[in-house]
C-alpha cells in the first residue's frame, strides 16, 4: 500500500473531538510538511536546471496532472507570467479532464493513459520542451501515458510524487519525492500531499526564475504592472534599487513602457530608453550584470 494511502494513527478517534481538537491535529500533521519538502531539496534543484535550462534553449514547460496535482498546476502556471513578466506561452498546465477537471472532479479521466499521450500532442508538445508531471500516487495512468510520450519524443521529464518507488519516478529524468506520509484524512492527497506539491512549485519556478534574472535581490522586477497597485509597487521596486524617490521612478517606468529592469538602467546611466535596453541586451538581460558598469 502507498504511503499516501495508509490509515493515520494521529487520527483516530478524531470524529468524537471538538473542532479545536480537530484542528490541532491536522496542524500537528501540517508542521512536518515542511521538513518532508527540506529532505528533497537536491532533487529540487535539480528540476530547477531542468527548468532553466530548458527556458535558455527556448523550450516550453508544461505541468500536467490528475485533480488536486493537476489544479495546482494550473495555478502555478497561471500565476508565474504577472509575477515574473514572461510570456503566458511559456509555461503551460494540463488536467486531466480538460478544462472541466479545473473546477470540478471529473476521476475516471486520470485513468485514460493514452489521453495523457494524446494531451501532448494536442499542444505541441516537442523533444524541447519540459514536462513536469505531478501525482501524489506517482501511478496515476493520465500522467504515465503523458510520461511516456514525453520520452518517446525526446523530451525532459520532471516527476513530483508523494511516494518512494513509484512508476513515476522511475520514468523520470528528474525525480522529486515528498514522502508527507499518511493523511489526516486516509488518501485526502489535497491535504498534505497537496500542500507539499505547492510549496515544491512555488520553489521550483522561482529558483528557476530567478537563475534567469528575473529577480533581483528578492524584487519581482518582470512583474507586469497592470493595475494600480502592481503599478505602486513596480514604482517602489525601482526606486528602492536606483535610489530614487517615487517620482522619478513612476517618470522612468513610465518612459521605460512599464519595464522595471530598463527603469532602474536608464536611471543609474542616465540614458533614455533605448540606451538602457541596448546595455541590458550586452548584459544577457541580467539587471546585477548591467549594474556593474553603472557610474
């Protein structure tokens, strides 16, 4: 039996005890999900060159899960372009399911290997892209079937799993595991499961993000500005790193068409737009690189 699956000794008896109680012992079992994520922080780091490298040679990564991974694909998916400023494009996410696995459950889909496969191809899906298939089971056949035809095609594979051993893994170029145990509720895998694959999301595409310059010393600096507090912070951000006050920074994003890198540039030169584009270009777009020949 998967781990994941196993009946939790902590919550016996949980359904005669007050709410507090209940709480306390689903926080208890909350509190080892970050040790569990600690111990695979290797492997993660390897799924973050597999991340960038794969962005640099102008490849796409797509997630691809059953129900609760699948959802939280598509919610890291749909959350890195405003933050980081790159193309919707770029990252991709797909459940099982199709659009209706988004909002409800829709089980017997994740049992169809070959539509994993076929997913792929629908998207055009290539040997230079990246696949990041999520399942806290590591054998959910939706997943293995897209596996496989990621292999077939020459692609890089990424697994994120919440059980040692699995098909998955095994398929895997680079295989991350989450060993978060047995659920509070037996098999509930949005509970600890979940919560372990969001935080290894979160972590992947930032470490990767920022490996590629889009952050600097912990600014957001691709975030789009497009609405008026994204637009406050943008401002802020910029003239926190140039050190300017907020109208000169608000006078430069503007004038930089809202690019926060090209902001900070055309303040610490002094140059107009183009210029400040031209010396982030010469410095491969990393803002740390175009700030060390600043006066």
């Amino acid at each position: 039996m998967r781990r994941t699956e196993e009946r939790n000794p902590r919550s016996v008896g949980m359904d005669e005890k007050s709410p507090e109680e209940i709480l306390r012992i689903i926080n208890a079992e909350d509190r080892t999900i970050p040790e569990a994520v600690a111990e695979a922080i290797p492997e993660i780091a390897e799924g973050v060159e597999a991340i960038s490298e794969t962005v640099r040679a102008g490849g796409r990564v797509l997630f691809l899960g059953a129900g609760t991974s699948g959802r939280l694909g598509v919610l890291e998916a749909a959350e890195i372009p405003p933050t980081f400023g790159v193309s919707p494009d770029l990252f991709r996410a797909l459940v099982s399911g199709g659009p209706g696995g988004v909002f409800g459950s829709i089980e017997t889909s994740e049992d169809d290997e070959a539509s994993g496969g076929n997913v792929l191809v629908d998207h055009d899906f290539g040997g230079k892209d990246l696949l990041v298939a999520i399942s806290a089971s590591g054998g959910t056949p939706f997943a293995l079937g897209a596996m496989r035809k990621a292999r077939s095609l020459g692609a890089r594979i990424v697994a994120i799993t919440n059980n040692r051993g699995s098909e998955m893994g095994g398929l895997a170029d680079v295989s991350i595991v989450v060993d978060t145990g047995p659920e509070v509720v037996s098999g509930s895998t949005r509970m600890k499961a979940g919560t372990a694959q969001k935080m290894v999301l979160n972590m992947i595409t930032t470490a990767a993000m920022t490996r590629l310059g889009r952050v600097h010393d912990g600014y957001m600096i691709g975030v789009q500005a497009s609405n008026v507090k994204l637009r406050g912070r943008a401002a802020r951000i910029v003239g926190e790193i140039a050190g300017v006050g907020p109208e000169e920074a608000m006078e430069a994003l503007e004038e930089a068409n809202g690019d926060l890198k090209v902001a900070v540039v055309m303040i610490k030169f002094g140059v107009k737009r183009k210029e400040a584009e031209k010396v982030l270009e010469d410095a491969g777009g990393i803002l740390r690189r175009a700030l060390e020949g600043a006066p």
